[in-house]
C-alpha cells in the first residue's frame, strides 16, 4: 500500500489566492532538493528557485536564488547591508528544529514565500532575470510556478547579487 501524497499547505494555497497573483500550481513526487524538484519536473536547475532561511545576527531573512548557484555569505552580507541598511557581523544557516521554530513549520520546508511567515525575502539578481520560475511550496510533492516579476512584488522582496555557480560534483 503506497503512502499518500502530502497535501500542498493550506495556508499557502490562501496566500496565493489572496495575493491574487497568476500561478500554477504543480503536482510532483516527493523531492527533498531543488536540484530534485528540476530533475523530476525536467527543468534547467536555473529556472528552479531555492528558499533557505538565514540567521543574519538576530534577523531572519528568506533567501531565493537558482538552483544552479550558491550563497557566497560575504556578498549576501553587503547586500543585507544595502537592502535594509543593517550590517550583519554573522550570517549562517541555523539548524533544521530551528527553521521549523521560526517559520512553525509541520511537517513541511522552507516555501519561498517569507512573507507568510512575516520574513523579509531577499533574490539573487539572476532569478530576477527570468521571466518565470518555479518556486518552493512548503510541500514536498507541489511546487509553485508563476512570474517572477509577480512573486517579487508580492512578497516586497529585495534583489542583490549573491549567488555564484555552483561547483560540479564529481558524481
């Protein structure tokens, strides 16, 4: 007997009709990764948006960036700096029971949408370029596609040049 489906969040789903905004909403198998969500949507990693929550000192912040690339946390730091004028001495990712505290999070990941959670967003730059991409639901089995230019918008997040390219794992 097969496990069912793990339903896409409700509040999600509220958020989005209450935003409004045009998306579509996709249906997938259970994936832990962005780099899993590209592959079993069979997607370029870059049209793939990845959500991690930061500690910045004592400030949360929802960071987004491309599959394809990492946080470089020096640029990320210059770029809080500038977005919302406070200078971060440290910046890390805290620990999973933490994100969950956070974000109260059950039985769900980090969705994209910080403002949800009343979390300000940061972009790297280069996700801003796309027209579309596909973003983090908080479920692990939808993902959520719609303009970039929308979800920017509606979530008031800032844009900043942080990521850089991945380095290839030799697999």
């Amino acid at each position: 007997m097969s496990k069912p489906k793990a339903k896409l969040p409700k509040k999600v789903i509220a958020y989005l009709e209450k935003a409004g905004v045009p998306h579509k909403i996709l249906e997938h198998k259970t994936v832990y990764t962005a780099y899993d969500a590209a592959q079993t949507l069979s997607k370029k990693l870059g049209e793939v948006a990845k959500s991690l929550l930061v500690k910045a000192d004592k400030d949360y912040y929802v960071v987004v960036l491309p599959a394809d690339r990492q946080v470089d946390f020096n640029k990320l730091g210059k770029c809080l700096t500038g977005a919302y004028g406070k200078k971060a001495k440290t910046i890390k990712i805290p620990g999973e029971k933490i994100v969950q505290e956070i974000l109260k999070l059950k039985n769900e990941t980090v969705s994209a949408f910080g403002q949800l959670h009343k979390v300000p967003v940061v972009v790297e730059k280069e996700l801003v370029k796309l027209k579309k991409a596909i973003f983090a639901s908080g479920g692990f089995n939808h993902s959520i596609e719609m303009a970039v230019k929308d979800f920017m918008k509606m979530e008031g997040a800032k844009a900043g040049s942080f990521g850089v390219r991945r380095k290839k794992s030799k697999q």
